[in-house]
C-alpha cells in the first residue's frame, strides 16, 4: 500500500489522505480492491468514525470533515478490502 498524508493539519478543517495498492498482478481479485475505509479518532475521544474512501487516479481519497479535525490532531487507520475477501489494515 501506498499512503500519503499530511503532517501537519488545520483545525477544525477537512483533511484529504490518500491511498493506493501496487501489485504484479492487478487484474487478480486479490489485487482488486472493493471497499477502502478510513476510521478516524479525534484526540480526546474514545470511538473511530468511519470515513469511506472514494475512487482517486487509481486509489483511493479520503476525505475526513471538519467535525473530526480538532485543533489536537486526529488518529486514524486505513482498511482495505479486496475482491477476494482479504481485509489489510493500514
């Protein structure tokens, strides 16, 4: 998988993160991916809010709303499905 994101972000403002898969066989099922979720916890909060991933120039965006955004950060981790089934968590 290939990430990309932010180091530093604005408060109380979207942030996009992205997400790509490079494999030697892209057309397999394994390769393909069918559903990619970001889960996203503001500091100072306990429960993840999902965020779903849309189709990008051949990945995936992620766009987390501002609501999710406080002025101390956010934590957060990828999951990735792919047309076989198989789940990898980023």
């Amino acid at each position: 998988m290939l990430h990309a994101a932010p180091a530093i972000v604005t408060a109380n403002s979207p942030v996009s993160l992205g997400a790509a898969t490079v494999c030697t066989r892209p057309e397999a099922a394994s390769c393909a991916v069918s559903t990619a979720v970001a889960y996203v916890r503001p500091a100072g909060t306990d429960g993840w809010s999902r965020v779903d991933g849309e189709p990008s120039s051949g990945g995936y965006r992620f766009t987390v709303p501002r609501a999710l955004v406080p002025a101390d950060g956010f934590s957060y981790w990828l999951q990735l499905v792919t047309r076989d089934g198989a789940r990898v968590d980023y």
